[in-house]
C-alpha cells in the first residue's frame, strides 16, 4: 500500500499516483467527480494510461458507515485483486486496489471507459438481443468458477451478505421492513397481496438463505442491473463488484432480466433465456438441467424485488427516485407473474403465504 490512501479525489496526488502505478506521474487533473455508495472521480494523468477513474471511499457518512460495515469496498478490492484479470468477461482493467482497513479507506484505479463504452441505467431497459449476450457473458463468468476451490480460498471473503455475522442481523431486518412497508415513493406500484404473500420470505429467511448455500456456487457480479453494466458496440461489459457474492449463479440471471427488460418482453422470453443460460453452462462442462433451473430463477427473483424495495426505502442517496420506480415496477411485475412466493414456499417445504 502506497503510503496513507487518499480519501478524496484532490488527494490523488501526483506522488501518490507514482507510487501507486509504479511509473512516475508528474501532474494529475481531475476531471470530473461525484459520490454515492462510493466516491468516483475521472483523472487526467501526464503518464500512460493518460486517464484513470479512480473509485474512494464515499464522502457521506451514512455511505461510509454502510461500505465499511457491509464490507462493500473490500469485496471489490478482493474481486479485482484476486480475480479480475482472470474472468472471462469483460471488466474495466484495475491498474491499482488497496485496502486500509484501519481507516476504512479504500482506492481502486481503473481504467477509464469514457468515449469507448455506453452506459445506461435501469429505466432504459435491454433488447432480446442484448439479453442474450449478457446472459452468455454471465454464463462463462459462472462456468469458469463453478464449485471451483478459489471460491473457499481466495475468495472466500465473498460469502452472502446475509449470512454474514457483522451484517445478517441489520440485513433480515431490513428485508422484513422493506417487504412488510414498501417505502411511500413506490407503494403504489406494490399491490397489498403482494404484500401479503411477500411474508413468506418475511417469516422464512433463516430457511431460505440455507436453501440456496446448500446449491452449487460459483462467483456472482451480485447487482448486474442496467447501471452496473456498460457496452462496448453489442459486447456487454460489468462495472461495480461492490456486492460480488458466492452464491448460486441463477441469481445474476434473475437480477438482470428481472430489472432489465420490459416485463412485456420478460414474461415473453425469459423462459427461453434461461434455457440458454443452461445451454451455455453444459457447453461450458457444468451439469445444468434447465427444469430445475427455472424453478429457482421463479423462486430467487424475490431477490431483486427486496433490492428494488430497499434501495426505494434508502430515498434519493442510493437512487434517483424515477430510476427506484423503474425498478420496483418491473420486479413486482416479475415476482406477480411467476408466482415466485408460491415457488419458495415450495422449495423450502413451507406454508404457502
């Protein structure tokens, strides 16, 4: 770790860079900011690469209170140190990634897409055919890691949030508020059965988290809504592993086509999505059986539903409140419609809500 890291972006200095890269930097120019779950800043540099986007520790308290105790900097400092140049997947190239736990600082130097990739979030929605090349590129990121003994040696920091020590108290809770009183801003777009069926997860989580532990795993993205995802032509690339997971894969598919796509288009093709998802894993040398796999995309899709929820509940911090409807809207659609109450009731032997 190059000396103190900086916990803002007029911090990066010229000597920190340096030290940082390895090369010299003799001048360094911020070229734009902003902070949310973590802050961001574009950096002008007088040495290769020429520009950076450097990811630091947020500058609201509230958002460093939530990375720290949720541990959303380490994961992906652990993602980018321990795998990223491996996947078999598109990521921005991590120059840089330090970790001082100390000081809860955290410092990612990433190359900077700007002018080579496209960027959207949650209300612009995907065509079928980029559906389809997400979900091949999630495949072979899953595939590559399926079962694979890294999981339970370098990356076995990446264990589900929920089931952690720090944050499973703090986390049920939360996903029993946001389940039992959807936030005042997306309310109306939750119906009060929904409501009311949604308390079979509410009354089951300790169950249901050990259902899905006790599947195969591999490495999840996590969060690979629209937001987290840039293009590059029709090539899908993945940003932000702040909430990279060991888990079953099924849940990054789910997550994406779930807060992606139009529910129209969804309820249309998703079905088909997941058997191709199937298909690439067999082709990849994974038993994948696209019956049961379906009824687990049917049932984990409650996953992007309590994220959509909660992420609403956290106001205008976490998302803007168009993009918060957009999201609450395509996933109460998705877990109406594929009855994804009644399939975890199922799956884990419970009463049905």
């Amino acid at each position: 770790m190059p000396g103190r890291l900086p916990d803002r972006a007029d911090r990066v200095s010229a000597e920190w860079l340096s030290s940082a890269l390895g090369r010299p930097v003799r001048s360094v120019s911020v070229l734009s900011q902003d902070s949310g779950t973590a802050a961001r800043a574009r950096i002008a540099l007088d040495a290769e690469p020429g520009r950076v986007f450097v990811k630091l520790t947020p500058r609201d308290v509230r958002q460093q209170v939530l990375m720290n105790v949720v541990g959303l900097g380490h994961r992906e400092v652990l993602f980018y140190r321990a795998v990223g140049a491996d996947v078999p997947i598109r990521v921005p190239r991590c120059h840089a990634a330090f970790e001082d736990p100390s000081l809860g600082r955290i410092v990612l130097v990433l190359e900077d897409l700007t002018g080579r990739a496209t960027f959207r979030d949650v209300r612009d929605g995907v065509g079928v055919a980029e559906a389809e090349a997400v979900v091949d590129a999630l495949a072979g990121l899953h595939a590559a890691l399926w079962e694979s003994p890294r999981l339970t040696g370098a990356l076995a920091g990446l264990g589900p949030l929920r089931r952690s020590p720090v944050v499973g108290v703090f986390g049920r809770a939360l996903v029993r508020r946001a389940l039992g009183r959807p936030a005042g801003p997306v309310a109306d777009l939750v119906p009060a059965d929904l409501v009311r069926r949604g308390r079979v997860v509410a009354e089951n989580l300790e169950a249901i988290d050990e259902f899905w532990a006790a599947q195969p795993r591999t490495l999840t993205h996590g969060d690979p809504h629209l937001g987290n995802l840039f293009f590059e032509g029709d090539a899908p690339g993945f940003l932000d592993w702040q909430v990279a997971t060991v888990c079953p894969g099924i849940r990054d598919v789910a997550y994406f086509l779930v807060t992606s796509l139009a529910p129209t288009t969804a309820r249309e093709h998703e079905r088909r999505l997941v058997d191709r998802y199937a298909q690439r894993l067999a082709a990849a040398g994974v038993e994948a059986d696209p019956a049961p796999l379906w009824t687990a995309y049917r049932a984990i899709a409650a996953e992007p539903y309590i994220a959509a929820l909660a992420t609403a509940g956290a106001g205008e911090r976490m998302q803007p409140r168009a993009v918060a409807r957009s999201a609450v809207a395509r996933a109460a659609a998705a877990v109406q419609a594929l009855d994804t109450f009644d399939a975890i009731a199922d799956l884990v032997g419970v009463r049905r809500g």
